[in-house]
C-alpha cells in the first residue's frame, strides 16, 4: 500500500533508539525525510545512517526540549533540515528516576511534566503554525497503556501520560478545518531497553534481586498480560504511526489509538 507519505518531512522526538527510532525507520521507508532528534549525538548518527543506507533521508538534531531556548533550537535546526517540518512525532519521554507514587515528591512529578507534556507543548507551539498555513500537517504524540491503567511503580509517569493524550483532544479541536491532525497512538508492554528496566525494577520491589528475566516473565505473565500473550514489537507502533501521519489518515483525529495486545480492558 501506497500510504502518500513520499516527500514529507518529520521531526521524531527522541528518536535514537526503542519506539521512536522504529517510527523515524518506518516514516523514512515510506519516502518521509526524517529529522533524528535526541541527546546522544553518537546514537543519533548511527540511526541517520541506518536510515541513509536503506535509501531513505535523515538528518540529526540534538537537544534539550526540557526549556524554551532548547525547544527553539531544536524546531529551528529541524525546519532549516528540509524546509519545514509537515509531521511532529512527539515521542521523547523520561519515566523518572525514582519509583513509587511518594518517592519522588512533588519535584519529580513537576520534572516528569515538563519532560513530557510541556516540551510536547513546545514543539506543537512552534511547528504547527507552518503547518496551517500550509493547510496540513500531522501532530502525534505517543502516549502509554500507563494513561489509563496507571502503573503504582510509575504513577507519575502515568498521570503525565494521561495529561498528553487530554492536550491532544483539545488540539484536534483547537486545529478544526486547518487540515492539521492531532492524535495519540499508546502502545502497552513493548520489547524495548525501558521494558527491560521496569522488569529490573519489579524484579527489585518483589524479592528477585537483580533477575531482569524473572521480573520479566512475571510482568508478561501476571499484571502485564493481555489476550495477545505477547510483547508489542517497536515496528509495529512504527507502522501505525506511519498510517496516521499519512494522507490516508486524514479521519483520525483526536483520537487515542491503542496498541497493547488488548491489555487495556475497556471498550475505548
């Protein structure tokens, strides 16, 4: 299927590795010029070369969305990229370093925020505008099965998760006939490295030391089972988020698109 993609441009925040660099791989199969965003300028290189030898078009814009003058540099060097930016992929996310509703205190549920919804707010706040005077764009942010099954480890997190794909609702109305979408794709238990650290983390609060595998085993088999029996693949939240971002997608809006196996148990 042809999804129309060819000739677009995308900024894919934190797209170095796990979701996001399967998202950058899947929009640059399609013929979508990528802009690799992160903070690791070595991990970013190697994934913009990927994409390169595969035939595709990638460049690298390091940075920190985290305050105004680092959202700013990171819109301005991406637009300078290609010309403009017609798809905003926010996928750049930080699940705190702490765990457990109280550990953190205020502070780090106020750090989570800014990680994860304002520097959402930031990039939609300088690259949309383009985007309507242009008369199409696609704005989407990648959420978490967290937002509405919230997890006590990363209950954080899972409230900013929650607030993201809120904001995203009132955007697809705040851009109504604009031809500029605005939805959240949630993946569930995903095979990715921050998987692997959340099974560190169970596998610690439930009296199995430092066994990655056992935490693991346990979360696929207990709190993390879903009717699929199975991990979500990053290629495959790729694929998705390469249907919404594309021409084909232009009735999705405003919407929450789950990809967890069935994990979430609700009927929307």
């Amino acid at each position: 299927m042809d999804l129309q993609l060819n000739g677009k441009r995308a900024l894919v925040t934190g797209s170095t590795s796990g979701i996001g660099q399967a998202i950058a791989t899947a929009l640059a199969a399609e013929g979508v010029a990528v802009v690799v965003h992160g903070r690791d300028a070595e991990r970013a290189k190697a994934t913009a070369s990927a994409i390169d030898a595969n035939g595709g078009t990638a460049a690298v814009v390091l940075g920190e969305l985290s305050h105004d003058a680092g959202a700013q540099s990171v819109a301005s060097a991406a637009v300078e990229a290609f010309g403009g930016i017609d798809i905003l992929v926010n996928n750049a996310a930080s699940a705190g370093e702490v765990d457990g509703w109280m550990a953190g205190g205020p502070q780090d549920w106020l750090n989570l925020y800014n990680a994860n919804v304002a520097s959402a707010v930031r990039l939609i706040g300088l690259l949309t505008p383009a985007m309507r005077t242009a008369g199409w764009g696609r704005v989407i942010q990648i959420g978490s099965a967290a937002q509405p099954y919230p997890l006590p480890l990363k209950a954080a997190y899972s409230a900013t998760k929650a607030a993201l794909s809120n904001l995203t609702v009132s955007l697809s109305k705040e851009l109504a006939g604009t031809g500029v979408t605005a939805n959240t794709i949630s993946p569930g238990p995903t095979s990715t490295a921050a998987f692997r650290d959340l099974a560190l983390s169970f596998a610690q609060h439930h009296g199995m030391g430092d066994d990655v595998e056992a935490g693991a085993r346990t979360l696929i088999a207990g709190p993390l089972a879903n009717p699929s029996g199975r991990l979500a693949e990053p290629d495959e939240i790729g694929a998705l988020t390469a249907l919404v971002a594309s021409p084909l997608g232009a009735s999705i809006n405003g919407a929450n698109l789950r990809i967890d196996g069935g994990f979430t148990p609700t009927v929307n």
